[in-house]
C-alpha cells in the first residue's frame, strides 16, 4: 500500500527501449539502484520506473547505443504540470472555493420576531451599531451569547432579547416589556393608609380629608373619603390626591471583617489556536506562562462552508493574570460601610417621590468575623392606597 | 587455493548444518507452480526475451524458458518472473 502510494507521488513513467543490448541495460538499472519493475520484452523492451530516474538514463542509454521512448505517464507530478499548464481553470476554481467560503461565513438576514415597528427600529439600529449588518463576516462579529447580553443591556423596552445564529440568519425574539396601563379609575374610591405611619403632609386634589398632621395612622386607616358634601348632598367621588408619611424600616447587613477576592491585574498573554478536527494546533502565542494564578478566556469562532460546519475553528485563549487580594476592616471602619450598603439598599427599595429623613445605627454586634448592623430610617413617602367604594348608595 | 576453499565450504555445510545458500553463494529458487519463480542470489541479466531468461550466476548460468515472460520486480539481488514456466535449466557449471 505504502509503495503505491510512494509511486503515485514520485511519479512514473511507462518506457520502451529499443536496441539490441537490451539485457546491459537491465544490469546498468541493476548496478545502478535504479529501480524497474513489469518489465516485459516482445519487440523492444518494454518497462516501468520512476519520473526522476527516466531522467538519469538518458546519457548510458545513448551511450549503449539504444533509444527510450515515453509511452505512459502516471502520478502527481504529472497531475501537478497539468494544473500548471491549466493554472486559469485552477485559479478558478481556488477563487470558487474562497467566495463560497467568504458567503458562508456571512450575514445574509437578520429577523426580529415578536417586536412592534418601533421596538424592531430600534433593536435593528442598536444591532447595526454593534456591527451586525448584512454582507459582515460571522467571525468578525461576537457571538451570539453576546450579542444577546449587549443587545439586552442598551434597550430599556425589552424583557428579554434571544439570539440565535441559524446559518447565515440571525434570529432576534424579543419579549417586550408590558407596562401596565395606567388604571384610570373613575369609579368611586377612597384613599387608605399603606402602612402605619406619621402624617407629615397632604396633597389632595378630590375628596375629604379625615386626618391631620402629625397624627399616627393604623395600616388601613382611611385618610381621604370619596365621600364628599353633607346631609343630603352627599355624592360619592374618586378620591384622589398624595398624603405623605413618616414610616420607619429596618435594616439588617452584615459585613465581613476579612474578605479574599480575585481580581485581575491586566496583564494578560493571548495564545491563538486554529482547531482542526479537535486537534489544536497553536498559531500565534508561544511560551509558558509565568503568572502564578489566571484565568482563561476562551472564543471560540467556527467557520461553516454552505450548509456544513467546517471542522476547522479558531479559537483565541486570553490568559488573564489574576492576584487574589485580602480587605481586612478594622470593626469602626466595618460599621461605615454596612451603613453605607444599608443606605444604599434603603434607597432602593423607595418610590421616587420618597425621601429618607434619617438613619440612624439602632445596634451592632461583632461575632464571626462579621460585623451585623441594624439600621433605623424614618422615611416621608406616599402612604395612599386607593381603594373603590362598593356598593355605594 | 579457491577449490581449497570450495571443498571448505562444502565441508561446513555438510557438518554445520549451515544453509547452502548462504555459505555457498548459490541462488536460491522459489516457483510457485509454472507462474511464478523468484530467483536470490544472481548475478545480472544476461539475457531476456519473452520467451526466455537467461541469468549469471555466481557459478555457470541459469536458464529459464517459456511463455510470456514479465519481469515484475528486479533488484540487485532478487527476481521475480512472471509468466507460464516450462524449463529451468543450468548452465555450465564446473
């Protein structure tokens, strides 16, 4: 098997002889290391060998008084001076090869599904920003995992955006953000207390204050009446209008005396791969790398040819140095930042038109390492809750 | 001198036990049937036609005839013939 496929790269040559010492040349190919094989003679010597000795023949031949004529030609060589000779048709076909890999590799659609006019408008000119528009290559592009983060993260109108990479077609599904609609009740209602609180303000645009500042109200209590006028003219009406609160909240955090984290210097070491059939052979990046502690990163970018994934990828690995950095607090700092995260979080949780008053440290203790604090705020906020008045008369 | 070290020879292969052909420079002859002989140990091609193989040997000549003779392989050492096989005949040896 192995010589075969030996003769077939070397290239071999079917010739006859002519000449009546025949024999001196079989003895010269003998002596010679020239080997001949299928050697038959019937008028002239007929015989097979290698391209490259033919060559080396020619002179003892003349000498021997004999003549060699070419009959066959078989092999690569041969196969090689024809491409050559036909280098137009290669070269043809070589472009072929490459524009059906370029329009492989591709974007030929983008489809935006479950999104309105204004949404898709949107989605497709934050998608362009990013890069992806018809006629880009895939592998230049991010990918899809990506893309669905960054695509996520710039639009405010969306829940969700889900990417797929089908081909050469990007799918977009997108689940839109229902915001609920402003109920516009024009039915009769009160306004009731959310939780107990301190009145501190009222801003009522409809309806019968019952209560008064500064006075304590029961969660439920009610604060503006839709009932309005007196005796016989009383009318029920929706109560509308924003009475504001003093409520208290506690918090609870706890914060590590002593913490380990992980963080990357910036020095990094790109190693590049290209990926043949899972095999990966290094490209560009060699070298041990000296960093104690690291993280890899890896991309990984396919390349497809029509329907099919090809089995070659390329695939970039980023080292990153990473250093792992101890904090140690002392227990007085320990106790600003938990009042710092309290307050933070405190502010979360308001609504926009609240306002925090004050915070104060209700207690701290130290046990396990961790500092837990409990926060106090007074908070003004809007307490009112509408609720309807059924089966008013 | 050299029948000296004929008889030596012969001597070693007869008591040693030793193959002939080695000791001895003889050829050494496989045939497959009529179709195929494979000759080690020659010493050149002395003549070849379609119907005829005539070889040198260390001693004397070999002589093979027949029908549609192909050379298949030929080495420095080894042959192999092809073809159908009637006659394998020594010449000439002393």
């Amino acid at each position: 098997m192995t010589k075969i496929w030996t003769k077939y790269l070397r290239g071999t040559v079917k010739i006859t002889v002519e000449g009546e010492h025949a024999e001196k040349f079989l003895n010269y190919c003998l002596n010679n290391d020239i080997q001949i094989w299928e050697v038959s003679r019937k008028e002239h010597l007929v015989l097979n060998m290698y391209t490259d000795d033919a060559l080396k023949i020619r002179v003892p031949l003349r000498q021997m008084g004999c003549k060699f004529k070419v009959m066959t030609r078989r092999g690569a060589p041969f196969i090689v001076q024809r491409m050559i000779s036909r280098s137009g048709f290669v070269a043809g076909l070589g472009i072929f090869l490459v524009l059906v890999f370029l329009l492989s590799n591709m974007v030929w659609n983008i489809e935006v599904t479950g999104a309105d006019p204004k949404t898709e408008h949107h989605l497709r000119k934050v998608i362009n920003e990013m890069g992806i528009k018809k006629g880009k290559l895939l592998f230049r592009l991010p990918d899809p995992r990506e893309i669905q983060y960054l695509a996520t993260e710039k639009m405010d109108e969306v829940t969700w955006i889900g990417v797929t990479l089908e081909g050469t077609t990007f799918h977009f599904k997108v689940v839109q953000k229902e915001l609920p609609e402003k109920i516009e009740s024009l039915g009769p209602q009160n306004l009731i207390a959310k939780k107990k609180a301190f009145v501190t303000n009222m801003f009522v645009e409809q309806g019968q204050v019952k209560v008064e500042r500064n006075q304590l109200v029961q969660k439920g209590e009610l604060l503006v009446s839709g009932n309005i006028g007196k005796d016989k003219n009383v009318r029920t009406v929706a109560a509308k209008g924003k009475v504001f609160g003093e409520v208290w909240y506690r918090t609870d955090v706890s914060v590590p005396l002593k913490t380990t984290f992980n963080t990357l210097t910036g020095n990094h070491n790109d190693k590049h791969f290209v990926s043949l059939f899972g095999w990966n052979v290094p490209v560009w990046g060699f070298g041990k790398v000296e960093y104690k502690e690291f993280e890899v990163m890896e991309d990984v970018k396919n390349f497809r040819m029509l329907k099919w994934e090809l089995p070659i990828s390329y695939i970039k690995k980023g080292i990153h140095e990473s250093e792992s950095v101890s904090r140690e607090y002392t227990a007085k700092k320990a106790v600003e930042i938990a009042k710092q995260m309290a307050d933070e979080e405190m502010e979360s949780h308001l609504e926009e038109d609240a306002s925090i008053k004050s915070g104060k440290i209700l207690h701290h203790t130290i046990d396990n390492g961790k500092v837990n604090v409990s926060m106090y705020y007074k908070v003004i906020e809007n307490i009112a809750e509408e609720q309807p008045i059924v089966g008013g008369d | 001198m050299a029948r000296l070290r004929q008889k030596f020879k012969r001597w070693m292969t007869n008591t040693l036990e030793l193959p002939a052909d080695v000791v001895m420079d003889l050829p050494r002859i496989t045939m497959i049937g009529h179709l195929h002989i494979y000759i080690e140990n020659h010493r050149g091609v002395k003549a070849f036609s379609n119907e005829e193989l005539r070889l040198i040997l260390e001693q004397g000549e070999l002589l093979i005839t027949g029908k549609e003779f192909v050379l298949k392989t030929i080495l420095p050492e080894e042959i192999l013939l092809e073809g159908k096989i009637l006659d394998v005949k020594y010449i000439d040896i002393s």
